[in-house]
C-alpha cells in the first residue's frame, strides 16, 4: 500500500512497463510449470500489477496470472475491480464465468452481486428477478459461511423495500393474489429469516432481533409467539455452535498462494493443518444439521480449503472420501475428476476415481480411466523413440518408469476382477511389450510387472504353469534377471508349490551370473533355501562357493551374517532380537536404536523385512567383543573426553535437522582421533592467535601435529598451514579460531 501511496504522489523509483510485467510473468509462469515457485517474484509483480490501470496491455498480465494460480481469490478480486472501475461489464462478466464457482471467496461474490446490481438497473421488473435469482444463488453457494451475514441482509432488504402495486412487486411475488400482497411477502420474508437465523455467522444476533421485530409487527400476536418459540431454539442451536466456529475459522486464511506441498514454507504447513481441524470439525456436525444442510457447509468449507491448498493431494482425497461415505457417488466422482484436472500428475486421483466407478457399478468408465493411462504410456514412449511426432500424440502427461509399471499391475488387477482372465494376459502382453521397450539407460528394471503378473495367475487363477511361464519371461530380460527381489519372489511360488529342484536350479542359474554373483542377498537367499531344503553340508557347501565368489566389503558383509542366518533360515526373527539370544555383541547402531524400525519389520512381515544380517557390519565395526549374553552394552558417551561429549549432548535431535544427515560414526572416529585435552586446546588457541602455523612460521618453529585436525581442511590447505591460508583467514571451524 505504500508503495501505491508513493507511486501515486509520483515518489519513488517507476515501476517495470506493461510489457516488461507480462515477460516477467511469463517467465515466472514457465518456471512454475517446472515446479519451481518463486513466490517473492509472485510477489512483487502481483504489488506492481495493482498500480496499472486495465489496459488492453495490462489485461493479458492478469490472464498469465491467474493461469498460474486459478484459485488465488484475492487475484481475481483485483482483475474483477479493475473491469467493474472501467465501466466493462461483458469483461467483468467473463470474468465471473471463469471463476465465480472454483473460487467461494466471499469478497468475490460480493463483486458478483454488485455486477448484477449494475447490470439490472435500468431493467425493472424483469432486473429485479435477476437481482432476486442471483441472491439466492449466491446464498445457496455461500450462505453458511460466517461472513456470509451482508448477503441475508441484502436478500430480507430485496424483498422489503419493493413497493406492493406495482411491476417490480408483481415480478417478485406472481403468485400473491389480489388482496394478499402482503402476506405473500411475508411469508417470502419469514422463509429466509428463518434460514439465516440457522446459520452460526457474524451477524446472527442482528437477525435474530429483526426477526423478533418482524414477526411481533405482523398482525398476529400470539402466531408471532407461536412461531418465534418455535425457531428459538435453532437459532440458540446456531449461536452456540458460533462461537466455536469463529474461534476457528478466525485463524484461517485465504490469501495463501495455492502452491505445492512444501513450496510454501512454515505458514503453508500451519495453515493446512488448522483448515484439516476445520475440516473435520464441520464434519463432526456439531449443530446437527439435516443432511442436505450439512452437506452444503462441508462442500463450502472443503471448496473455500482448496482455494489455497489446491496442490495437495489429501484434501481432494478426503473431499471425495467424505461424499462416497455419504452415498453421494455422484458428487464424490465430479470432486475427484476437478482434481485430476487440478493435479494431473497424480496417480492416486485417478485410481481412486476407477475405485469408486467400479464400486458403483459402473465398470466400464474405470477401465476407460486405466485404458487412457495405458495408451498415455504408450504413445509417450513412442514420441520417445521417434516413430510418434509430439503433434501427432497431443498433450501426454508424462509418467516415469515406476508409475507405468504400477499403472500396468492396477490395470491387469482391474480386467481379471471386471473381464477375466484372457483380457488381463492381453493387457500383460502389451505391458510386456512396453517394458521391453524402456531405454537401455533406465535403471528401473519393472520387476513387478511380472512378479504381479505371475502372482495373479497363481492366487486367483490356481494356474501354476502359467505363474510359472510369466516369471520365465521376465527372466528374458536382464535387468529382471539382475534384480534380486525378483528372484526371491519366484523362489517364493517354487517353494510355495514344493518344487524344491526347479528353486534350486534357479538359484544356481542367477548366480552363474557374473553381477548377480556380486549379490550378498542372493547367496543370503540360497543359505536360507539350503538351510531349510537341504542339510548342514548342502549349506557349507554354498557357504564355500559365496567366499569364492565375493570380494571386499561384501565378503565380510556375509562373514558377519553368516551366524544369523544359520540359526534361522527362516527370517522370522529380527538381527537384534537374535544377537541377544545368542549372545553376541550389538552393533552402535544397534544400541543406538537405529535399527529398531528395520528389526520390526522383518520380525513381522518374514522376509519382507530383509534376511538376519542383511543390514548388520562386519565384525571390525563393533565397539567391543561380546560374552555371554548378559554382557554390558558399551557407553560411548562415558570413553569421550568431557569436551567432546559436552559438544555431542548439546547437539540437536536428528528429527530437528534438515537437509543432508552425516554419517556420524565417521564424525565420531574424527573426533576420537583429536587431542582434546585442556592443555593442548590452550596451547592451540595461544599459538592461533600469536600467528603461529603448522609449517614453522613462528619463532619457536612449527608443529608437527596438530591437536585439531581437520580432514576437509588438511587436505585443501597447502603444507605448512594450520586451518588458515596464506592471507592470514582462519578457515577452521573450531571454536578456538
């Protein structure tokens, strides 16, 4: 606003061209459709747009903006004021059909009616039926609000100030008869009194005493009594329930940029989280409205949250989940298909959109929803080798490799529930020929494409040649053939059909392999396999071939496994809880409880969670030999010096930091290796500041080892330097610099 005050007084430094904006918000445009949001330049090009005058050279601005951000209320406030404030009531217009519906903000609705005022003033009778259609419009959509109190004002004045006998009034009320113009009209009244005393908003006590008024100024007394006991308690209902919802929704805001989860900073996140308590608590129906009613508050509250939090996947979700737990499909389908539009890119939309179709009875539109995804993928990857132009293919909405695969997995689950079994192996045919078709450089192998495949043949079908002759084929190809989970899901449908030979052939198979030979958890799987099929010399003897084929780091990965898994093939236990049966040392991590989580889940889930020992070290990596099994844990913190464990209790929690996370057993092996003692620090600090370096530059010579080494910094700085370099700047991080 100052700004505005001082471009106006002609004051301050002038502000960008017309043209010069509309580059700016192209540009900023462009970077947003690369999720990149820039919302100080938002920012400022919004302050400086506001200082223009509408202009055929302004207006294109607003038209880049608001493409931007479609549901920025206060944007299309600004561009609705411009057009009202130069007379251009068919671009006004427009401007209302654009957004009036996607955007419930109260201060553009408010724009709206005046628009229709304006409009249908000269009209007469038939402009007093526009104004009359357009309230109630407007308090349909937004009349449980609580700001919404002006908009009943205005309607009960609509209906009031209208003369009786003449043709505004006869437009108004057609079907009062002669005689009873009056009555009619009061009885028009009294209906939307008693609607607005219902709704817990600012101005309810005001109503409410209006209504006392005009009710005992009509021509029955004790009917006046009569009616007003009887709302009374609705309207005590809705007081009640206003102070609670003015405590809450007074937090609430409608002025964020709708921008993506994350991109908005601290208040974005502390507003979602207070519009999902308002959210809810409108939900609760605390007023215990009826549900047509209730129904309509939700909505408007669900429709006023995606206003600013239009980029977030759970609020569309939960608004569509509320409307199919209501047994409103319908509703609940529409929600679901604006969000698609919102958030093209998000997969759980459109699956949860096939869910409810399929679940409503209406199988065909999810499988036209799968079927777009799949020609999507398709054409995509054609554009990508060439034999399909970009114009040809049109729009594409581009998916990576692991969404395609799930895209394919839902897809085939869907026909075999909806089709049956040969539309769901032609779909995995064309599945199949799209993986095969991925880029040599894509990592993502799509082994599940397959897995899920095979499984779908076996668990819902019984077929176990078929599940068989789908893992085969994926066998063909060698990223598949390199994947290690794959092998174990098809070592899993050998052992489940008790094929104990075609497991073990298989596992010789994949491990003939040069790089599956390299896999720790591969040859995990073939111990586990003899462990449980074979006997203790099968066993040692693939211990044997493993030693043979690994090298280095996974050679002693397996070494210090090997304890583990041989006391529990079958993964049922996690490392930790097994290390302490058989009493063996714990990991730092271990101890640390870093691998609680991971040790849960393998405990729970089998497999799934990884063999024992998967994620363990080597034996070098432990703190201490073990015992028996009631051995002491080590108490790093107690061998510290008191400096550095002081440094280390006053660090923060791990939940607390952001970003890159260190690996601390090598920050704690660096501190270890320091000299920390209270004359060596004093030493260093005294020879820091005299001047003194490590190379001899002082007058009693140099030092030929620091107490404070600092790897980063050894290493870039030149020989004979301490943490500074030659222009004297202290480079070291220590606190002694």
């Amino acid at each position: 606003m100052d700004r505005d005050r001082d471009r106006g007084r002609g004051g301050g430094r002038p502000g960008p061209s017309p043209g010069q904006l509309l580059d700016r918000v192209r540009q900023l445009r462009a970077k947003a459709a690369q999720d990149i949001y820039d919302v100080a330049a938002w920012d400022q090009a919004f302050e400086e747009l506001k200082s223009l005058p509408l202009t055929d050279e302004t207006r294109p601005i607003y038209d880049e903006m608001v493409a931007a951000f479609p549901t920025k209320a206060d944007l299309w406030c600004k561009y609705a004021e411009q057009e009202l404030g130069a007379g251009n009531l068919s671009g006004l217009k427009a401007v209302f059909q654009r957004c009036i519906m996607q955007v419930p903000s109260l201060e553009l609705w408010a724009l709206y009616m005046k628009f229709i005022r304006r409009s249908n003033k000269a009209k007469g009778a038939e402009g007093a039926v526009e104004v009359r259609n357009a309230l109630d419009f407007t308090l349909e959509v937004v009349g449980q609000d609580i700001n919404s109190g002006p908009f009943w004002q205005d309607a009960i004045q609509h209906l009031q100030q209208v003369k009786p006998a003449t043709p505004e009034f006869a437009a108004l009320f057609p079907q009062a008869m002669s005689g009873q113009e009056d009555q009619a009209r009061m009885a028009a009244v009294r209906r939307l009194y008693q609607r607005a005393v219902c709704v817990p908003h600012h101005h309810l006590e005001g109503l409410w005493r209006d209504y006392q008024r005009f009710e005992n100024e009509g021509p029955s007394k004790m009917f006046a009594k009569k009616v007003l006991d009887e709302w009374a308690p609705k309207y005590q209902a809705a007081r009640a329930v206003y102070r609670e919802r003015r405590r809450r929704a007074s937090v609430l805001s409608y002025a964020l940029w709708p921008l993506p989860p994350g991109k908005g900073g601290l208040l974005q996140e502390q507003q979602a989280a207070l519009w999902r308590e308002y959210l809810a608590y409108e939900r609760s129906n605390p007023q215990g409205l009826e549900p047509a009613v209730l129904q309509a508050r939700v909505a408007l509250a669900f429709d006023q949250a995606l206003i600013c939090f239009l980029h977030f996947p759970e609020f569309w979700l939960d608004y569509a989940d509320w409307h199919a737990a209501c047994g409103r499909s319908e509703a609940a389908a529409s929600v679901l298909t604006k969000g698609q539009a919102a958030l093209p890119q998000c997969l759980q939309l459109r699956m949860l959109a096939a869910d409810l179709h399929e679940r409503t009875g209406r199988p065909e539109q999810a499988v036209a929803i799968y079927e777009g995804l799949a020609l999507n993928l398709e054409q995509q990857q054609a554009v990508t080798r060439g034999s399909l132009s970009a114009a040809d293919a049109g729009p594409l909405l581009p998916m990576s490799a692991e969404q395609g695969e799930l895209v394919w997995v839902q897809y085939m689950q869907l026909l075999r529930r909806v089709e049956g079994d040969f539309h769901s192996r032609k779909l995995f045919l064309r599945a199949r020929k799209w993986q095969l078709g991925l880029p040599p450089a894509e990592p993502f192998s799509c082994w599940r494409l397959y897995a899920d495949a095979a499984a779908l043949e076996w668990r819902r079908g019984r077929d176990a040649a078929a599940a068989r002759n789908v893992f085969e084929k994926g066998l063909e190809d060698v990223r598949v053939f390199r994947e290690p989970q794959y092998a174990a899901a098809y070592l899993d449908l050998l052992c489940g059909l008790g094929d104990v030979d075609n497991a073990r052939a298989l596992l010789v198979r994949l491990l003939a392999d040069e790089v599956n030979a390299r896999c720790v958890a591969l040859w995990q799987r073939y111990l586990a396999f003899e462990g449980m099929s074979g006997d203790l010399a099968s066993v040692l003897e693939v211990e044997r071939q493993a030693a043979a084929a690994l090298r280095g780091e996974e050679a002693e990965q397996l070494r210090a496994a090997l304890p583990l898994i041989r006391r529990d093939f079958t993964y049922l236990r996690a490392p930790s809880d097994l290390r302490r049966i058989l009493g063996l040392p714990t990991a730092p991590s271990e101890a640390a409880g870093g691998l609680a989580a991971a040790g849960t889940a393998a405990a729970g889930g089998g497999a799934l969670g990884g063999p024992p020992g998967s994620s363990i070290r080597p034996p070098s990596a432990y703190t201490h030999s073990g015992g028996a099994a009631g051995a002491q844990e080590p108490q790093p913190l107690k061998q510290l010096p008191p400096q550095l464990g002081l440094f280390i209790n006053s660090l923060p929690p791990p939940q607390a930091v952001e970003g890159i996370v260190p690996d601390v057993d090598q920050v704690i092996g660096a501190l270890l290796h320091m000299d920390l003692t209270a004359g060596a620090v004093l030493q260093v600090c005294l020879d820091l500041e005299a001047g003194k370096t490590l190379g001899g530059g002082g007058p009693q010579g140099g030092m030929e080892q620091p107490p404070y080494p600092h790897p980063q910094h050894m290493q870039d700085a030149p020989p004979g330097h301490f943490g500074r370099c030659g222009t004297g700047e202290c480079r070291c991080c220590c606190c002694c610099c």
